[in-house]
C-alpha cells in the first residue's frame, strides 16, 4: 500500500505530506480546525478523491475529526494508532505508552542512518524529545523536556513580570534587557539539554526534526547533524508500505 498522502496530527499543528517518488516530496503545517484550509491544500496538491491517506498523531481526537472529514471528502483513510503496527523492536518497559511520534521518528531514522551505528533522535516542538536508536535498530527510550514556547508560558505565568517570549531567532549572552535575556536562557536550556543527553561521540549522528529545529540546530555543533522536517512523515509512510 503506498499512501498518496501521510498526515501527522501534533499538539498544536496538522502536518500534511505528499508522496512520491518513495519519499515525502512536500510538506505543509495546517490549523487543527479549519477545514477550508484543508479543502485549500487538497486542492493545490490535487489530491483526487479515492486516495489512500495514512494518519496518525498523538492527538485522537484532532485525528479522528480529519479522518471523518477525509471520508467525506472521498477519501481513504489507513491509521497508525498502536506500536504493533510499526516496523520497530522497542526496548522499553511500557512501549504502549510511548508517543508513536516518538517512535514513528526511530521507524525513519532506521532507514536514514548507518548499519554499524546507533543515532539519537530530537523532536524540538511543544515538547522536545531526546530518543536513542542502537546499531541494531531497537528503539531504546529516551528523555522528554518542555520546548521553547512552553517553557516562555511557563516563565510568564509564573511569574509577576516576565513578558511572554515567541521570537526566538536571536540570542545573545550576557543579554542586555529581560527578553534578550529569557530568549538567551530558554534556548541555551534546550540546547544544553539536548547535548547532555547526546554527548559528543564521533560514531552516532543526531537527526532534529519538529517545528522548532531550524531555530535549535544551529546551536548543536558538538557532533554529526541532520536536520529532517520530513522525519515523523516519512515514518508514516514506511510503515504502511
């Protein structure tokens, strides 16, 4: 079966990516509810009706309203919502529990990465995730922390005065006034995070994906990098093939 379209239903965001070719040739991020949007993309792509969608997410409600509208819309919906369905052996102690996004990105990143070697997997987006894939291709957990933004709301409402922070494009230290400063402190704790868990070893490469990573990997340069908006869609699609 290979699918015309694969859709990732995130936290805050639809990803919609078409296919051909064997690979994800385009991707888009939609509003979760607002279909004339999505009637908008379906058109642009020209998706005929009858095509074959493959949908998953960690959101099932958002995932179930697009499955019902595809239907009306003539399509075929197949979707992924159980670790049993993936092509993946996970080494965890409860792999149910799992975000499949999580586990969808190690799906991908086996086809992508080194026979000889393991690699570690961050998805920077509401949540950052800090996964390990090893040489044999087992999925092997990983850590979660808060992501950008929601670490900026968190300052903001916790405190009497912080401004709420959602530019993140330049950070400078020592900052010279408060949003400098919570720009410059909120990035460098993501990116510190990410380098404690995936230290510098010459023989795993680190893949970034997730809506924040062209913000992030500029400031991973310890060790072999491969930012891949396409990661979690391209594991959807190599799951139902």
């Amino acid at each position: 079966m290979k699918p015309a379209v694969v859709v990732d239903v995130g936290n805050t965001r639809i990803k919609w990516g078409r296919c051909a070719l064997d690979r994800v040739t385009d991707m888009t991020s939609l509003a979760h509810d607002d279909d004339a949007e999505w009637r908008r993309q379906m058109t642009t792509w020209q998706i005929t009706p009858g095509s074959i969608w493959a949908v998953s997410g960690v959101q099932p409600k958002q995932r179930d309203r697009l499955c019902d509208w595809l239907a009306g819309a003539g399509q075929k919906t197949v979707v992924i919502n159980s670790h049993l369905q993936l092509p993946l052996r996970i080494d965890v102690e409860f792999p149910e529990k799992v975000g499949l996004d999580r586990l969808l990105n190690a799906v991908a990143v086996n086809t992508e990465r080194s026979a000889e070697a393991g690699a570690f997997i961050v998805d920077a987006g509401t949540a950052v995730t800090v996964d390990y894939v090893d040489a044999s291709g087992t999925f092997q957990g990983g850590a979660i922390f808060p992501g950008l933004r929601l670490m900026a709301k968190s300052l903001h409402d916790h405190t009497a005065l912080l401004p709420v922070i959602d530019d993140f494009r330049a950070t400078t230290f020592p900052a010279k006034n408060t949003e400098d400063a919570l720009r410059s402190g909120i990035v460098q704790a993501v990116v510190g995070g990410i380098e404690r868990l995936a230290p510098p070893l010459s023989w795993s490469l680190v893949f970034v994906s997730g809506g924040d990573a062209a913000l992030i990997a500029p400031h991973l340069t310890s060790r072999p990098m491969r930012v891949w908006p396409e990661m979690t869609l391209e594991g959807i699609r190599r799951s139902v093939q």
